[in-house]
C-alpha cells in the first residue's frame, strides 16, 4: 500500500481531527497532547499558531502512539506546505484549494484536503489528486448537503469543519462524513476549567463517534 493510502486509512480510522490553533508552541503542544490522552488522534497543527513548523516538528518527535497522525492546517501556499511536511506533517489541509499545494503534496505522496464550498471547487480539487475534501465552513452548510453532493458525486470524500459539535457530529456520520474536524468546541473550557478540559471534551467526542457507529 502506498505512503498516502497508508496515512489516510488511519486518518478515516481516527475519525476526528483536531483543529489546534495555540497561541504558542508550547499550548499548542499541551492541546495536541490533551487531545491525544483523550482518544483523539488526528492533530491538525494550524499555520496561525506562531511557529507552527517548529510546533509540528516538536510533536512528531516527542510522540510515541502509532496512531497519532499529525498534520499541518491552515496552509495558504506551497511553500508553507513544503515547509511542513519537512517538518514531519503527514497530511496537508487548507481553508481553500490551491493547485499547487496539490503539487507538492502528490511530490511526497502525503493527502491534501482542501476547503471547498460547492461542487465545482470539490471537483476541481479531485482532479488534482484530492482524495478527501474539507467542507468549509461545515456549519454553513449543515449535514445533509453531503448528501445532496452524494447524489451527483456518490464517491466524493468530505470532511466537515467548523460547526461541528458534539450534539451534531452524530449527524454527519449518518449523513457520510468521511471524517470531521472539530477546533474552538475542543479548548471552550480552557479558561475556566484549565487544559484538562480539552481531554475530558475529546472523550466525549470519541466516545459519541463510537456510539454512533
């Protein structure tokens, strides 16, 4: 099996993503790691926390679960993508489609999933190699517009984000989500309860996937 398929096989297998956007290396790194201790183990480290390279690298070290994949978010331009995946990202996701972010993923065989928001930014995106796409903003939109665009495009992979949240992510599963991506839901508690909420909120989330299944 090839690198890619490799990786995006355990990607559907995790399920859930987690969008960190820390205000520092170091929170981004206890959120991951928080998010990691509560069953979520698809870290998508966001180019809007500073010095996210270093970030990525950090973690990819320091992490010794082999079903943690860790990915770099928020990735505007090539070259911040070839940046990442040098750092240790095993998959690329953007707010948008760029082509040649589609370049340089295929380079190292590692997924990229785009933002799109309607078909024909999804299917612009699949013929450039995409094999799974980023609904964004997820909650524009709502659970059944997956399967609206199932119905012209039955093998169109999608993954929500932004939106989704524990009272509803049973709702894109019935609706085909690939995957979902969840952020703010994650660290709402944060200031009033500390980083240890971050844990206890991904096991709910974990949890309400498996209970969904």
């Amino acid at each position: 099996m090839s690198r890619k398929m490799t990786i995006l096989n355990q990607l559907k297998e995790n399920y859930v993503f987690a969008v960190v956007r820390g205000k520092s290396v170091e929170e981004a790194l206890i959120i991951s790691k928080k998010c990691v201790a509560g069953g979520i183990k698809n870290i998508e480290l966001t180019y809007t926390t500073p010095n996210a390279a270093q970030a990525i690298r950090t973690f990819v070290e320091k992490n010794t679960d082999v079903e943690v994949v860790v990915g770099a978010g928020t990735v505007l331009d090539s070259a911040t993508a070839n940046e990442a995946i040098l750092a240790g990202a095993q998959f690329i996701v953007s707010p948008h489609f760029d082509a040649k972010i589609s370049v340089v993923c295929n380079r190292y065989a590692i997924p990229y999933l785009p933002g799109c928001g309607s078909v024909t930014e999804m299917v612009t995106a699949m013929e450039s190699g995409a094999d799974v796409v980023k609904l964004f903003p997820g909650g524009l939109f709502g659970a059944n517009f997956i399967k609206d665009v199932h119905g012209p495009l039955p093998f169109a992979e999608m993954m929500p984000s932004g939106g989704v949240s524990i009272d509803n992510i049973d709702q894109w599963m019935a609706a085909g989500a690939w995957a979902v991506g969840v952020g703010g839901a994650l660290t709402q508690d944060v200031a009033t309860a500390g980083y240890g909420s971050v844990e206890a909120i991904a096991k709910r989330f974990i949890d309400k996937v498996n209970e969904s299944k």
